[in-house]
C-alpha cells in the first residue's frame, strides 16, 4: 500500500491508495534482467509486463538500470526496454507488437465500468525512444470486446518524456467480478495494415483493428538501430493533467515483489536428514510465498540430490494455489543424511 497526500479545498488530507499498476517502476524483473531472441509474445524481463508480439522483428527486452535524464530525477532507476535485433520495415497486414499490463476483473471494481457512474482515467508514463513519431496507448475490455485509444507523441530521441493520457469513462459494458483477465493497457510499437484501415477510435466502442492505430503510426521494428524504454507508469482514477497528476505511489520493494508473486514466482524446497525407507518416493511440500491467482504452472529449473534416482517437482495435489510439492524418487536408504531439492517457478500470470 502507497500513502498519498491530497489536498481538497484547502484541506490537506492522507489517504491510503492501492496503485492500479503493478511494478510501474519495473524494480522486479524475476525471470531475467534481459533476455535475448524474442519474436514470439510472452513474459520477459520485468513482472507483469506482457510483449504481444506477432511476427514483427526480432528483439532483446531488458530490466534498464538509469543513471541519469528527467526519469532518474524523477526517482526512478530500472526502466522495462525493448531493442530491436532484426529489423520488418514492411509487416504483413495483421502483424503486430505492443506491451501491456492485464488487469484481473475482481481488482477493477472502483473503475465502475459499465454503469452510470463510470470513472474517467488518466494514464501517466515515462517513455524514451531514439525513434520519434506517433505512438499510442490504449484499453482493451476482454469480457465485453471493447476499446479505446489516445495518441503520444515522442518529440526527442533518446530523452526521457513524461506523458499525461487521458481517458473517458465508459458507462456501457460491465466487467466481471472474477480472477480472469478483464481489462488490459497497452503500447502500441508498430502494426501492420489491418490496424490502420479505419478511423482510430479515441472514444469507447466495438473493438475494430482497423480503428485501433492512426495512419502513420511509428513502425519500431523497421530499423536495428530502434529502441523503446518506459518506467514510472501509473494509472489514476479521475482526469489529471501534467501540472495536478497525484505523485508516482512508490511502494517498498517487498511489497511491489508479493504482488508481482501472486502471478509468478521462483522458489525452491526439498528434503535434507536422515533416511530409512528404500525403494520408495519421498515426497515434501513447498508453500509458495503468497497463493497465486489461479493454478499455476510449475516448471523445474534446476535440481540436486544424494539420495535418490531422481528429483521433480508438480503442484500440490490438495491445493495447486498454494504450494508445491517436490518428490524424490527410489531413495537409497542407509540411515545417513540424504538431500534432494529443486529450484521451481510457478507461473500464474494472465
């Protein structure tokens, strides 16, 4: 939880906040500070940060440590950046890339979507290019397959830019009060055709692609010279501008980790003491450090052992949102200190 100042008619008041954006100052990178390759969509680099990627270049997305420009001074230091390794200059026509956060529905409910006293909201970034031009952020409503977009432009190259966006309430279309994904907001970084055939739709509608990009968008996997950072991204409730935007709600690094660990995490656990039984499986529960969204995927990174033929790792059988559960198979036994352990993820994102 962030705590911020807000002055009301004179009155100077506090009041406790839960930031809509998780790791909006990209501190938490778990799987990776940067990762080399990408030309599919996926998970990379900072928590919660989400590259749909339609066969439109190839890229490295990076945890960015700042040292200096307007973003550090503003007390930021780790952006999320995305290189372009081998240029498209010509994308096919549905061919696609931005960046986005995915919001469950259950954690919207102050948004009030759908209903006669919907909320406008005001989207607020740092961003840094060597490419300038138009670019665009947008929302996109999956239980409903509704949209709306507003226009950034970046005016110098490799300067950081603070960016005020804001967005008008939607009274039609209600989200659902579930754990699924419900709403996303996006970066766009280049698209084909098919996403700029229409008449860009800045107001909230039916989701079109042609209606989602203007003619002239940027392209930034037309040259292996681009690159594209963003940090300090927060999303407010209201319609702010530059000069009355509530301040960046910087939380402690625990706490921006325990969310980040609701979606995916990295954790280890086994077994370490004396063993008697032989020719059997021996089995330990590992509890995550926070219960995740839903069932997640658990993978195995790495294992050792003493004791037994071999090592794995599945999601606990009584409750996968919980826990883990490590196994070690044929144990040798001989009443000496065994061990077996495994490095995990559980992976539980939108």
């Amino acid at each position: 939880m962030s705590i911020t100042k807000v002055t009301d008619a004179g009155l100077d008041r506090s009041r406790i906040v839960t930031p809509l954006i998780t790791n909006g100052d990209m501190q938490i990178s778990q799987r990776a500070t940067s990762q080399t390759g990408k030309t599919a969509s996926g998970y990379y680099a900072c928590d919660r940060w989400h590259i749909n990627l339609t066969t439109l270049g190839t890229w490295t997305i990076a945890q960015e440590t700042l040292t200096s420009g307007n973003a550090y001074n503003a007390g930021f230091i780790k952006a999320f950046r995305m290189d372009c390794t081998t240029a498209d200059a010509s994308p096919a026509g549905g061919d696609g890339l931005w960046v986005r956060q995915k919001f469950e529905g259950q954690n919207l409910r102050s948004l009030k979507k759908g209903t006669s006293s919907a909320e406008k909201l005001t989207a607020t970034f740092w961003v840094k290019s060597n490419k300038t031009g138009t670019f665009t952020t947008a929302f996109y409503d999956h239980d409903n397959t509704r949209f709306v977009a507003q226009n950034y432009t970046i005016s110098s190259a490799d300067t950081w830019e603070k960016k005020v966006l804001n967005f008008p309430a939607d009274t039609t279309g209600a989200i659902d009060n579930d754990n699924a994904v419900s709403l996303d907001l996006r970066w766009y970084l280049g698209a084909g055709s098919n996403y700029t055939g229409g008449t860009q739709q800045t107001t909230w509608g039916a989701y079109s692609n042609a209606n989602a990009l203007p003619s002239g968008h940027v392209n930034l996997a037309d040259s292996t010279d681009n690159d594209w950072a963003i940090t300090g991204v927060q999303l407010e409730i209201g319609e702010f501008d530059a000069n009355t935007i509530l301040t960046f709600p910087f939380e402690s690094f625990d706490n921006n980790l325990s969310k980040c660990e609701r979606y995916f995490e990295i954790n280890e656990g086994g077994f370490y003491g004396p063993v008697y039984a032989t020719d059997s499986d021996m089995r330990v529960s590992v509890p995550y450090r926070v219960k995740k969204r839903a069932n997640p995927t658990v993978t195995q990174i790495s294992g050792e052992e003493n004791c037994c033929s071999s090592v794995t790792v599945t999601g606990n059988s009584l409750d996968q949102t919980v826990g883990a559960r490590v196994q070690g198979t044929n144990v040798f036994a001989d009443g000496a200190t065994k061990f077996f352990n495994v490095k995990f993820s559980a992976d539980s994102e939108l």
